[in-house]
C-alpha cells in the first residue's frame, strides 16, 4: 500500500474484483474543458460562473459533468468560448460530439437529452478516453492517473483527457471509454493501452473491467459473467433484454450474440483488512446459474 492511501491493499493493482462497479447514474456526459483548478465536488459549484451554470444545467437534467483537462497540462492560452464535448450512451448507438460555445445559452441540453445533437456541436467519430486525475477528491486519483493518463496520451495523441471524479476511488487508475461509458478500474499503463485499443476496435476486455456505466450493478455483472462464458467481446453483442429482482437475487434474460441466456446474480461479500475508515466490506457478484435459452418456434395451425 502506497503512503497516504487508505484502499484495502490490493485494489489499485487488479487483485481485488471490480466487475460490476460502473457508476449507474450515467448514460449522458457534458465534458467540459477547464484548466483552472478543480473543487473536491462540481455540485459545490465553486468554479468560473459560466462553467458552474453548464454545470447545474446538466445535472437538473441527469446529465453527468465531467471537468477535463488536456494531459500534463494546467494551462492553455486564452481563447473565446468554452469547449465541450458531449456522450450519448443512452440508445443502441452511442454518439459522441464537440463545440466550443460561447456560454451556458449556447448549448441545447434539451436537445441533448432528447438525443438530438445540439446546433452548436458537430459529431465526432473517433472515442475519447477518460482518466480519472481529481487529486482534491482521493489522492490516489492523481498518484496512479496523473502518470498514466501523460502515458496512454503518447500512444493516442488528442483522444485522451484527465478528468474529475468518475466514482469509484478504490479503484484507481480509472479509465472510461467514451461514448459507450465503459468503466475499467485498478488499471496499469499496459492494461489502459490494451483496453483503449480494444475499444477503438469496438470490443471490452474482461480483465479489469468495472462495467457500463448508467445500467443497475447486478445487470453490470449479468453482462460480465455472459461474456465471461461466451467469450463474446464485442461492445455492442451482450445486452440485456429483461429481468426482475427478488430480494438480492437478480435474474435476467440477456442477449448475447444471437444466443439468449438465463442469469442469475446475487451479491458477494469481500473483506479487504485494512484497518481505515475505507476498509469496509466490498460488494462484488457471484455467479448463481447461467443458462442457454432454446428458442421456442410457434406454429399457427392452418385455417380449414
């Protein structure tokens, strides 16, 4: 355990199971780009009045904002506007956008919420990778992401930012894959590249990775463990199509590939010792039953 940080030891090297952690409340993203210095929480809104205004307009509307920053890099030359990009996780075909806008009346949220892209922005067709650097919020964000994110930049010029808190502090180094909001956690430089890659090539590995952000944790592990039996990497491939809770108990019915499965999930109790205020029991997910669905083929008799 490094000095100063108070995680159970193991969680910042991928020993300790992340599967299943994804924050849930976000299918859409306002990113917004500030050099200036960042406050433990952006719901404090003690920042620059334009950016708090972005800010609580897009958490009125359930929104995720996120502040970022190029890496390495505290500040950059003055210019007009406020640039931002934006993620639409919440339909089958994610999307990502930029703009620089003059202010907060310049940017439709309405619009962004509805799925349409604001007047203001154009579509950008490349991913952007998020790492999680937000020093005054877990000293571990920066110690691990700060080095990390200057890394993963090298290997993919203009698509990698540092960013506020993405939840999750445990597991720093925190990466997430924009726009479909795909979470990994406890990452290494090597691991960051090999996930980005994976990504910009439409697929997930399974080491280390949190989940999808924005869907309820027990159906972030009903996907985990389908792909952990099929083999099925692909971003797009594994959905979930329905599912119902009793008590801890979750079963689900998701879609893998063409093949459509059975799941059932239960939370997992695992003690880290540890000693701190931080050290409490961590929840993970068991695998309960995983079964294959034969399809069923109606026949409709025919009319005398």
């Amino acid at each position: 355990m490094a000095r100063g940080c108070e995680h159970p030891a193991g969680c910042h090297t991928g020993r300790l199971p992340t599967l299943a952690s994804a924050t849930v409340g976000a299918r859409l993203w306002l990113l917004i780009e500030y050099a200036g210095p960042w406050p433990s929480h952006l719901e404090s809104f003690q920042l620059p009045e334009e950016i708090s205004e972005l800010v609580r307009r897009a958490l009125e509307r359930g929104i995720r904002p996120q502040l970022i920053r190029r890496p390495g890099k505290r500040t950059r030359p003055q210019e007009q506007g406020i640039p931002v990009l934006l993620a639409y996780a919440a339909g089958e075909r994610p999307w990502l956008a930029r703009g620089v806008v003059a202010g907060p009346d310049d940017l439709d949220l309405d619009a962004f919420v509805a799925g349409a892209l604001p007047e203001s922005c154009i579509l950008d067709d490349e991913p952007v990778f998020l790492v999680c650097t937000h020093a005054k919020r877990n000293a571990c964000c920066a110690r691990i992401g700060l080095p990390l994110a200057r890394s993963l930049a090298e290997s993919l010029p203009g698509r990698v930012w540092e960013t506020s808190h993405v939840g999750g502090d445990r597991y720093a180094a925190n990466l997430v894959c924009l726009p479909h909001g795909i979470f990994y956690g406890s990452m290494s430089q090597a691991a960051a590249l090999a996930a980005a890659n994976a990504y910009r090539s439409g697929e997930v590995i399974l080491d280390r990775l949190r989940g999808r952000a924005g869907i309820p944790e027990p159906l972030q592990a009903v996907e985990h463990f389908a792909r952990a039996h099929t083999g099925e990497c692909s971003v797009g491939a594994v959905a979930v199509e329905s599912s119902r809770s009793d008590g801890d108990v979750t079963e689900a019915v998701v879609r893998c590939g063409d093949v459509r499965f059975q799941v059932v999930v239960e939370p997992s109790a695992f003690t880290a010792p540890c000693g701190t205020a931080c050290a409490e029991t961590i929840t993970t997910y068991r695998l309960v039953s995983l079964d294959r669905l034969t399809p069923v083929r109606y026949a409709t008799p025919a009319l005398a």
